[in-house]
C-alpha cells in the first residue's frame, strides 16, 4: 500500500520520536490506506475566525466512514479544484504516479466543518503535473494535481496570485490536519473544525527549508515556498497536503500555494513546503480553460 509524504517521513523517525517523547506539532499521514491516506491537521493554530467559501474537504469511504477526510484542496473555478498531487497519486519504483481512482473522492466545499455545510461535489477527473515523480523516500517538486468536478459548485472560488509572494510576506495556513504529532494514523482524532495559522514566507535558501539533520529528501526545490515554523513548534501536519496558502488582497483571499510536506519528520519542528502556485500558473490555465 502507497504512503503519502508524510507517513513515510513519520515511519522512519518513529524510534526517535519516542526516545524524545511527546512532542506540540501535527501529525501525518495514514501508512495503511490505499494509494496512501489522511495528509498534512495544523498544529498550534487555532479555529478558523471565518468562512473560507473555496476551502475543500477532499473525502472518500473508509473503515464505514463515507466522509473520511484525505486532503485539503482549493476551489479555483466553478469546476475545479487545486490540490497536492501526491493526496491522490501513488508511488512507484520509477516514480511513475499511480492515480486513485476519481470516482471514489467527493469534495466538501465551503465549510469551517467538514462533516457538515458547505457543497458537496464529485469528482470526475484527476489531471497530475506531468513533471510529477512519485517517489517513496523523496520529493521532486511539482507536487500539484487538478480535479475536475462532475458539475459547477456554488461556491465562491479564489483567485490565484500572479506573482509568488516575496520572503517576509504574511501568509495564512489552514487545514484539518492533526494537531499532535501522537495523533497521527487516527482519522478520529483529525480535528472537526478547520484550523489556521498566520506565519511568514522565508527565503528559499534559509538552511532549515533545505534540509533537516544534513537530509535534503524532503527539502525545497525549484517551484515551492517555504513557510516558517513559528517558535519552532507550529506548522501543518497530516490532513493538511494540498490545503491552500493564503496571502490577503483587500478584503479577501488568493491562494499562493499548495501544502506539500514538512522539511523534516515531526510536524511544526521544521518548515513546511509548500508548492508556488504562480509557477503552475500556466500549466493550471492550460488545463482549465
């Protein structure tokens, strides 16, 4: 069964993790699903203070449970909806990504709850960056996918920024990833209620995206962002791949980027990645359109 980022990354420092103890930031990744499983809860955030019309709940059957939630996502269009690639794409010995099946996901638009609220959507179609590589034990980059819904939602999308926002911008984090890292691997404790985080964009060759312990498996590369971990504790988890990073413009929202993984094994200790949505812009615009 196919892992996603995170899971591999916690399945490989689960020793260490238990000789340090407990530990204040999110959790992972499901290891046992197919094609991998519940993705990046934000740890040390807190509720979501509004309603975020173009957030997405990426949800499939699991264990009985018809709404159990993968992903998060970002409604761009009336018919389209932004995420991580690797929420819905297996690895392969030769990275070749191994697509999930569209029919076995709906998206819960527009809602702070995802078990209730908001729109319910099916999706009809996956479409994967094509530069996507799905390797188990490293991350390329071009961690980006779209989904094609079965009908227009009545949800507001959000604009996508022109330009990637320069270090030292404000950024918001929101997602229903775990909010421990000793959550992780328990759909039932990923948390009801979306969660946010304000924290900042740092420069791309800040040491600490780059690499954890001297690894750079899961460091940034050519087309991410790299977000920081406020008082070195706080950041996405598992449950928050493919949810949106926000930057403000006026009175509402762009999306600026996609949650792809954390640089390093415990969620909130090191920064996170997130994919530049402007250098997908026209990727994104090509298949959209």
């Amino acid at each position: 069964m196919v892992e996603k980022l995170r899971a591999r990354k916690r399945t490989a420092a689960l020793a260490a993790v238990a000789a340090v103890g407990a530990l204040s930031s999110f959790g992972t990744a499901h290891a046992d699903e197919p094609q991998g499983g519940v993705t990046p809860y934000i740890i040390g955030g807190s509720p979501a203070d509004q309603t975020y019309s173009f957030m997405i709940s990426l949800e499939y059957e699991r264990d009985g449970n018809p709404d159990s939630h993968r992903c998060g996502g970002a409604l761009i269009n009336p018919e389209w909806i932004v995420t991580a690639a690797h929420c819905i794409a297996g690895d392969s010995p030769d990275g070749t990504p191994v697509l999930d099946d569209p029919a076995m996901f709906h998206a819960r638009i527009g809602s702070t709850d995802r078990t209730t609220g908001g729109s319910i959507s099916k999706i009809k179609e996956i479409v994967v960056h094509p530069d996507y590589k799905a390797f188990a034990e490293r991350s390329e980059g071009n961690d980006i996918a779209l989904l094609h819904l079965d009908a227009p939602s009545d949800q507001v999308p959000a604009p996508m920024v022109g330009k990637a926002p320069k270090p030292g911008t404000a950024v918001r984090q929101i997602g229903w990833g775990y909010v421990s890292n000793d959550d992780q691997g328990d759909p039932n404790k990923l948390p009801t209620q979306l969660q946010q985080l304000d924290t900042t964009i740092i420069p791309p060759n800040t040491p600490k995206c780059v690499a954890d312990a001297g690894d750079d498996s899961w460091g940034i590369r050519e087309g991410d962002l790299c977000t920081d971990n406020p008082e070195g504790v706080r950041g996405p988890c598992g449950g928050d791949s493919g949810s949106p990073l926000l930057v403000r413009e006026g009175d509402g929202w762009q999306v600026a980027g996609l949650d792809s993984r954390g640089v390093g094994s415990v969620c909130g200790a090191t920064p996170d990645i997130y994919t530049n949505v402007a250098n997908y812009r026209g990727w994104i615009d090509s298949v959209i359109s």
